[in-house]
C-alpha cells in the first residue's frame, strides 16, 4: 500500500468495514481475500480500524464492528429522529404489556439494545447496561430484523450458533425455517434460547428504502417464561407489532 497515496488507503478502509456488513468475525487472512490486498496490509488496517474503535479486536486475532461504527450510525438514526418516535410509543407499550420493552438494531451478526424501557415487574437479571449486545440467533429481536433484512441473515448464519442455553437454536437450516415462519406471521419469539427461564416476542422496525422495504430495527417485550406464556405470546407480538409499526411510518416519512 503506497503511503503517498491517502485516497487509496480511505478506499482499503472502507472496503474493509463493508466486509463486515456481512460477517460478523473476520481475520486478516478473510479480510485480504475480500478486498485484495497483502495480508500484511489487513493486518495494519485492521488495528488501526481497532485502534480508532472502528473495530473491536476479539480472541485469536479477529476483529468485529466497534462501538464507534454504532456512534457514528446513531447520528444517522438520530437525524430519522429514532429516539424522539420510539420512547412515548415504547413507554405505552412497556405500560400496556406491564414487562420490558426494548429496542434493538443489528451490528453485524449481534443485536445491540439502544434503549430499554422496565417495568415495576422487571425480573433483576435484566438490571445492566442498556447498550447490550447479544446473538442476533438467540435473541427474537434478531429473528425479527433477519427475516426481513437479508444482509442481517446471512450474516447471523455466516457467524456460525452458539449454544447459550440447552434451549438454543443451533441448527442453521431450523433457523432458516424460523425465519421463514417469522416472515409469514410478522413476529419473532424465544423461549429460554438466551437465558433460561426468560423468553421473549419481538416485531420488525420496517422502513421503505430504495430497495423496498427491510427491517432496520425491532421492539422487544422480555419477561419471565411463565408470566409471557399467560400473557399470550400472540397478543403481546399485536401490540409490539402495532409499536413498531407506528415507529417504522415515522421513520419512512422523515427518510
């Protein structure tokens, strides 16, 4: 890589982070593949991508998308004013539902929770920071936004499924068949996938882009197994439903 040609270091760097709009994890040896380069020009791209937080460095020498790409992407959603719709239409919906509400985005094959509205009822395993991140596989937020956001699937089954629970969804063709059915009903669900003894419903954010119409976002209810199984999953997902749909409009008209 030239050093007296900054253009073409700006177009490796970019390049590189769009290898990780559809993996999750990569190497320098994946990543040299992807874009073209010498290994040894991804590997210092890749840490000064991670040393400017653009990047998180994981175990064993791979690197994943960093708090900095969602700092820079909640600029964006802020201007579609995604905080000003979402909190009075979540706050009725945490007080209609009377358990957590939460609203999650995609970072590669991950969800992170932007914002979390709790009940007086919340369950104290839920008390922590409300940016989390977890298995986009695992988590009904990211069957939510991966059946309706191609990019989001492929790379939830590109990253390979955990185990989390004995409960988990490991399979990647029963998971293919999952979000086929979310796609068909317009809502997720987990039971225990995450967290034993916890489950979970949650509807797609949808807005129209250039493309059609994909899920950028999703509304979570979380609770306690028994007290979501009373509450009749498909009620709840109604009401999420009807949440993220009002989200979903307003984001589609400031767009």
């Amino acid at each position: 890589m030239a050093s007296d040609d900054p253009l073409r270091s700006v177009s490796i760097a970019l390049s590189i982070l769009d290898c990780f709009a559809v993996s999750a994890e990569l190497g320098p040896s994946a990543v040299a593949r992807e874009v073209g380069i010498a290994k040894s020009t991804a590997s210092r791209m890749l840490a000064v991508l991670a040393a400017r937080g653009m990047l998180e460095r994981r175990e064993g020498g791979r690197y994943r998308l960093g708090l900095r790409m969602f700092e820079y992407g909640q600029l964006a959603l802020n201007r579609l004013n995604l905080f000003e719709v979402s909190v009075p239409i979540l706050t009725v919906l945490r007080d209609r539902v009377r358990d957590m509400v939460q609203l999650g985005v995609p970072i590669g094959a991950e969800i992170l929770f932007l914002e979390r509205f709790e009940s007086q009822s919340v369950d104290p395993r839920f008390h922590g920071p409300t940016w989390r991140r977890v298995p986009g596989h695992s988590s009904s937020s990211g069957r939510a936004i991966a059946a309706f956001n191609p990019s989001v699937a492929r790379a939830i089954l590109e990253a390979g499924l955990t185990r989390r629970t004995r409960y988990t969804v490991v399979d990647a063709r029963r998971l293919s068949e999952i979000l086929v059915e979310v796609r068909r009903r317009g809502w997720a669900s987990t039971d225990e996938e995450l967290e034993e003894g916890i489950s979970s419903v949650a509807a797609p954010v949808l807005v129209e882009t250039g493309g059609g119409v994909r899920a950028v976002a999703a509304v979570s209810v979380v609770g306690p197994s028994a007290r979501l199984r009373r509450g009749g999953k498909a009620t709840i997902a109604r009401h999420a439903g009807e949440a993220a749909s009002r989200i979903g409009a307003a984001l589609s008209a400031a767009g």
